[in-house]
C-alpha cells in the first residue's frame, strides 16, 4: 500500500495547493509519547498536532466527512507505539497524486497513500500524509464500507511506516496490517484492510 518518498528534510510543495474544504482543521489530538497501556487503556500521550486538509477541485470535497476523519485518526494514533508529533494529512485526487507519484517516486500513476517522513531517527513521528480520495472511493466500493474508513486506513498506514513498520516482505506486510486491524479494532472501526486486494506486499506495484 503506498509509498515513501525521500524528501531530503523538505516539504512536499503542496503548501501552495487550493485547499477547498475544512481548511481550519487544526486539531491537538491526545496522541503523543507513549507511558505505556493495552488495547483497552491505551498508553497515555503527551499531544500531538494533527492537521487535516482536503485540497480537491471543485466540491469534491462535499459529502466527505472530515470530521468523522479527524476524529477517529486521532484516536488511533493514541495506540501506536512510537511516539507521533505532528503529522498533516491532505486529500487530493487522481491526478494530483499522480503528479506527486511521478515527481517523487518516478511512477506516472495514481496510488492511494504517499508517505513524507520528517523524523529524526530516535524523535518522535513527524510526517505529511497524502491520501487518494478517487482510490479510496474505488476500493471502498469494492470493499463496501465508506470512503472516510478507507482514507483513515491509508492515513494509519503513513503513521505506521514512520514509527517503522513495513511491507516489502511477506512478513513484513502480514505484520503491518495486523498492526492496522489491531489499532482499527481498538477505537471501534474494526479491520478494514482486504490482504487479498494485492498480490504482492508492496501493493502498489499492480499499478507500476
């Protein structure tokens, strides 16, 4: 699922994109460094910043609830083991992200989730996420729950390789995703990633 770019310590240059809805979404989530817990008394944080921006043409942002997003990522992040900081997260369509794929990846395709991770190597997670809303529509259809579940899928999956999971290997990838449905399933969401969407590990090669 996704990728992750290098960056080399910089932004993404999306800064300068549109931002069409929820644009005064700053949200200090109870995520932070973790004093340790379990599923049913998450360890205790210390505050991270969550942003979260749709950047879409048009109103293609109508109907998508941001909150509901916001919300429940936060929550999440309350259950992953490292530490997370700040983390900004923008929505974006086909063809933006198939911009952003090129430029960073070298692959002139969409896919659902690039990760930029702006952490120091023993600090806590900094990262901007960018999320596919058409791909997350496509597999939430395929899938049948809603897009918002799916964009909180992807939005986990960018946290989770910055703390420093992975998925190039078999074990690798079974791994991650068992991460993602155990902290999915610990604020009420439940698994929502397919492992037999891809036939591979690293899930965007069927689009390379």
């Amino acid at each position: 699922m996704g990728d992750t770019p290098a960056t080399h310590g910089g932004r993404t240059g999306e800064q300068a994109m549109t931002t069409i809805a929820d644009t005064n979404c700053r949200t200090t989530t109870s995520a932070g460094e973790s004093t340790g817990g379990d599923d049913e008394n998450p360890p205790e944080q210390t505050g991270a910043v969550l942003d979260i921006v749709a950047a879409l043409p048009g109103d293609r942002a109508r109907g998508l609830d941001l909150q509901w997003i916001r919300v429940t990522l936060a929550a999440a992040l309350d259950h992953v083991e490292r530490r997370v900081a700040c983390v900004t997260v923008k929505i974006v369509d086909d063809a933006r992200m198939r911009d952003l794929h090129e430029r960073h990846r070298g692959s002139a395709c969409t896919t659902d989730v690039l990760t930029f991770d702006h952490s120091d190597a023993q600090g806590p997670v900094e990262a901007d996420i960018v999320l596919c809303l058409d791909e997350a529509a496509r597999r939430a259809a395929e899938l049948g729950h809603s897009i918002e579940r799916e964009l909180v899928l992807y939005a986990l999956h960018g946290v989770l390789h910055c703390a420093g999971f992975d998925d190039r290997t078999p074990e690798d990838f079974e791994a991650m995703h068992a991460e993602e449905d155990r902290i999915l399933t610990a604020v009420g969401v439940g698994r929502t990633f397919d492992a037999g969407r891809a036939s591979t590990p690293a899930e965007d090669q069927r689009r390379d």
